[in-house]
C-alpha cells in the first residue's frame, strides 16, 4: 500500500510506501492524516494504524528550477501519440510556430504529428478531410 505524503503547507510531495511512511510518524517527522484502521500494522510494541496520508511536521523546501527537459520520447508521451491537428496516430513531432519563424524548443511550442500537415489542404480532402491544420483542442 502507498501513502501520499503532504509537506506542512498541505502541498503534496510524492508518494512513499506505508513502511517509510510509518517510520516517519514513529521518529515525529510526520503526522497520520488519514490511515486504513481495517489493516493495522503489527510490532513489538504494539499496533500501529497504517497510513494512507501523513503531512510532514516542519516545511520541506522544494527546489524550483528542475524542469524536464523536452524529448520526442516526452512529446508523444503527453500527446498520447495522437496527431495534435487530426488527432490520428503521431510517430513525429512539430512545431507549432516554425522554428525559422523563431519557434522555439519548448514544451509550449511542441506537438505530436502524423505527417498530415505535409498534405496540402487539397491532398487532405482527398485522404477524407481529416486534418483542418488547426491544433485540436
């Protein structure tokens, strides 16, 4: 079972297994929010409620400037490897504004493609009309 952990700030921070959770609410770095009373967890000293949600005693300064850098890999993941204009299967990517337009690589200006904004508005009605060259929102 996992247990969500909440800085003080009721920010979420991620997700711990309840053994780590237990051992921060045992050693008063934390506090049980919500616990499962139908699964206790047994010890020598007796049984503890497991935790489902602990929120941390003392503000846990989380650091800013870590962005994820942008892939084809990332792209396609976000899109759901669905073309951002006709929504059909993507294997590329695109950029939104064309990079000799000044468009840059960034998570904003990226979309998954199908090659259907090579088709010219005239070759797109013959393959049924599909792309409209506009992102799908």
């Amino acid at each position: 079972m996992r247990t969500l952990v909440l800085n003080a700030g009721y920010e979420p921070l991620g997700v711990v297994s309840f053994k780590r959770a237990l051992v921060l609410v045992m050693n008063e770095k934390a506090t049980i929010i919500a616990a499962d009373g139908e699964h206790p967890v047994f010890g020598i000293s007796g049984a503890w409620d497991r935790p489902s949600v602990i929120i941390l005693r003392r503000y846990v300064r989380i650091p800013s400037g870590r962005s994820l850098p942008v892939s084809r890999r990332g792209v396609l993941r976000r899109d759901n490897s669905r073309c951002g204009y006709c929504g059909a299967s993507a294997a590329t990517i695109d950029h939104i504004t064309p990079r000799s337009r000044g468009g840059k690589d960034s998570w904003e200006s990226l979309v998954a493609c199908s090659l259907c904004t090579e088709l010219t508005p005239e070759a797109s009605a013959i393959f049924g009309g599909r792309c409209a060259w506009e992102l799908a929102a």
